[in-house]
C-alpha cells in the first residue's frame, strides 16, 4: 500500500507517527548582518507536502508545527512552500501589514483565484479601500434592519416546512435554508428550482479550493469548479440590467446602484464578482457557523435549555435587530462556535517584497497561511480549549482579551470581514427561532465526520433527533 493510500485510510494519525518530523531546512538564508532568524520547516510528502494531514486535523496539525518550530514554520503543500503563522503576535503582524507586505489577492488566489476572481477579500491596497467604501453602503444599519425583516420572514416560512425527526439533516436542512434566504436577502428573488442549481455550483465552486489536482481536467474537482464559476457568473449578469434600474431593497441592488459622494461605483464585472464572493460568504459560512451551534447545544441540552430561555424572555416569535446586543448568552454561545471551528480555519496571504514575521526572515513571493482554526485551540491560551465552554466569553473571564489577534473568526486589520455583523446577525436569527419552536438532541458519543471546505463541516448531514415544541 502506497503513502498516499496509507493516509487515506488511516489518516492523520498514521502520518503524523511515521513521518513527524521530516528533516528540517531553512526555507531562506536571511540577509547577512539583518538579526533576523530563518524560517524553519520540511516538506513533508512530494508534492501534497503535509496537505492530506492539515486537512484531515488542521488545528491538530498546526499545533504539532507550532509545538516543533514555534510561531512561524515552512511547509510542503500542494506543490509549493507556504509559512504557517500561529499565535497572536505572529497573526497580529501579518493582518497589521504595517509595511504592506502582504498582499491577499495574491495569497488566495492560489487556492481560489479561478472561482473568486476580484471579491472583495481577493483586492488588495487602494482598490481594495475603493471597493470597500463602495461596497460598506450595503452594509449600513438600515441596509441590516430591511435584510433582517426579509430574512426573519423566510427562515419562519423555510422552517414551518421541516418535518422533525430522529434523523434529522440539521447541518443540510440549514444550509439550504440560508440559500433561500440569501436568494430572498441579497439577490431580490423568490427562491425556485433554480435555488438547487446555484446551490451546487456554490458547492463545486468552493470545494475546488481544496483540489490536490490543481488543473482543468474532465470531472475533476478543479473543473467542477471552472463551470460552477461561469454558472454562477452567467446567472448575475442576466440581473443586472434590472437591478440597475430597478429600486429593489436586496443587496443585489444596492451593489448595482452603490455610489460614494465622490462618484465612485461597481462596473457589471465588479458587480458580478462581488455577489459570487459575498452570496458564497453568506451561504457557505454562516451556514458552518449555525451547524456548530447546533451540535453543540444539541451535545449539551443545559445550553439549549439555557438559550431557550433566554430567547423567550424576548417575548417576541422573531428577532428584531435592537435586540442582538441584548443576549448575552447566545452571543457567548455563538462566539464560542466561532473560537471552535472559526468557518475560514486558514487565511493565505503572498508577499510582495522581503519582510519578517516575528523576527524571521520571509523572502518575496512566498506564501503564508494565518492559521486562527489552531491558534483557538492553544493551551498557552485558552483554559481547556477542546472543551465547549461559552462562559469563556463572559465578563468576568474574557479569555479572548489576552491579545487582540488571539480570537479572530474574522481575520483582522483593514481586511477585517465587511460581513461579519451580517453574520451574526443571520446565525443568531435563525437560532432564535429555532429554540423557541423546536428542541433537539444528538446521540450520546456522536462526533460529525468533518471535511474541509471554507472551514471545517458535517459531511454527515448532521443528523439529530428533532422534536417541534408544542406539537
């Protein structure tokens, strides 16, 4: 049985046993009189490097990288070297980009440049800014308070239609649940059959960032990700005509008709490429993030019960957006799923001229991977941290306040997540009205079978018995 093979089986145990550590290498000889230290590191398998493992145990792996190096190491991955950076200093220095160093569009783009082309987390510098301040007006408290009346209205009618069950597909029945809402929220339109068609492209498209075979072969994951892309970009492009001169309240609209007072605005490519990365942001990733939050209060019912009543106090059958700040537990809750399995466990970023990280020496062009999926589960930090544990967040504890860059779901400095109040307030309107009209639980000892997409989700479906209150 071949390596490869090997790990497919037994994964990344057998591969961190056998072959951790490899012999270790400098990844550059710094300058010469800089005091800068080389990054230290190894490749690990030809050519996937240590990708089979990182996928398999990402937060798992990094630690060991972290335990063996310290806060920045070199590392074999999918045919090229990229520096791992973990811990709150090192990540802290990166996302700062004081020097501007770093450059996103060039990091990304490597895993996901083909599919995401030019979203906003893909711009880097000036443009990047331009974008931003275009884009920020979709995202403005009134903007929230109309998608959040939208959204409210579709999870009640979306979850009226569930049919409870021992085996219920949580993590599935949500994420189609947040395309529909999406469908309705930022593009205007009423979710259909077509729903399903742009659901599996937003699937092919995000899985291809994760292909070993990094080429446009027929049937590959990499090609399914080439046509889900053109589908995608397909699908906007016909809506755009209307959008413009329409007076819709979707984000779609305003991405259309968006304009700073010094005239700025969105050309149809930005228009189209922005909805591919924002839609994928909201759908993908919030949709991780509510799974989470399910499995954890359905592994830990005194936290459902906990939050269900907390819910009920509101008084109220859907959330209002004045009401976000005043649940201190579900926000605990929601920021301890965050902490656990953050939905973009890595951030890549590429250098664009010779830097330091730390005090080691990083030359030009070489890419770099922010690694906050581990960083949430370092003992030198974090008290119990495999533990699920929302207290953390409460006031008299805040272990996030030891650093600013120690807990950070959402990355940091100006490439700090546009959508991250959006976010929230999607998982936790979806929450609230899942607590106070369902209950649910899963089996003693489950643990979802995890794969890696953005981040970390149930390949199971996530299965749970789910019981409709007052049924």
């Amino acid at each position: 049985m071949s390596t490869l093979t090997r790990a497919a089986h037994t994964g990344t145990n057998w591969l961190a046993e056998h072959l951790l550590p490899t012999h270790s290498t400098p990844l550059a000889q710094p300058p010469e009189g800089s005091g800068l230290k080389p990054v230290m590191g190894d490749q690990g398998l030809p050519y996937v490097g240590w990708a089979p493992v990182a996928i398999n145990d990402f937060a798992g792996f990094a630690r060991k990288r972290y335990d063996t190096y310290g806060p920045v190491s070199w590392t074999g991955m999918l045919g090229t070297r990229a520096v791992n950076v973990l811990g709150p200093d090192a990540l802290g220095e990166v996302l700062n980009n004081r020097d501007k160093a770093f450059a996103n569009g060039r990091g990304w783009s490597y895993f996901i440049g083909p599919f995401f082309n030019r979203g906003i987390m893909l711009l880097d510098f000036e443009e990047h800014l331009e974008h931003k301040r275009i884009m920020q007006q979709a995202f403005t408290r009134d903007r929230l308070i109309d998608y959040l009346g939208t959204m409210n209205s579709g999870i009640a009618r979306v979850t009226g239609e569930w049919r409870p069950g021992r085996h219920f597909p949580m993590y599935e029945s949500t994420k189609h649940l947040l395309l529909d809402v999406a469908t309705e929220v930022f593009v205007g339109e009423e979710p259909g059959p077509e729903s399903d068609d742009i659901n599996e492209a937003f699937i092919d498209t995000v899985a291809a960032g994760m292909a070993y075979v990094r080429a446009d072969v027929p049937g590959g994951r990499w090609h399914r990700g080439i046509v889900g892309r053109k589908q995608l970009e397909e699908y906007f492009r016909a809506l755009i005509p209307a959008k413009r001169a329409g007076n819709g309240t979707d984000l779609f609209s305003w991405l259309c008709r968006a304009q700073t007072d010094d005239g700025l605005s969105f050309s149809d490519d930005d228009v189209v490429n922005h909805m591919i990365f924002v839609l994928m942001a909201a759908h993908d990733t919030s949709a991780i993030t509510t799974g989470t939050v399910a499995y954890y209060l359905g592994k830990h019912p005194e936290w459902q019960h906990r939050l269900r009543a907390e819910v009920k106090s509101m008084g109220k059958p859907m959330l209002d957006y004045a009401d976000l700040d005043r649940m201190p537990l579900m926000d605990m809750v929601f920021r301890e799923a965050l902490r656990i399995n953050p939905p973009v466990g890595g951030i890549a970023r590429r250098t664009v001229k010779d830097t330091s990280i730390v005090g080691h020496y990083i030359p030009a062009n070489t890419l770099i991977l922010l690694l906050p999926q581990a960083q949430h589960r370092l003992e030198k930090f974090w008290d119990q941290p495999h533990r699920f544990d929302p207290e953390r967040f409460a006031p008299h504890r805040r272990e996030d306040k030891q650093h600013r860059f120690l807990w950070s779901p959402f990355g940091g400095g100006v490439h700090k997540c546009i959508g991250m109040y959006f976010g929230g307030m999607q998982v936790k309107s979806i929450m609230y009205q899942l607590l106070l009209n369902f209950s649910w639980t899963v089996p003693d000892g489950y643990r979802p079978e995890m794969k890696y997409g953005t981040g970390y989700y149930p390949a199971d479906g996530l299965p749970v018995h789910l019981t409709r209150l007052g049924a």
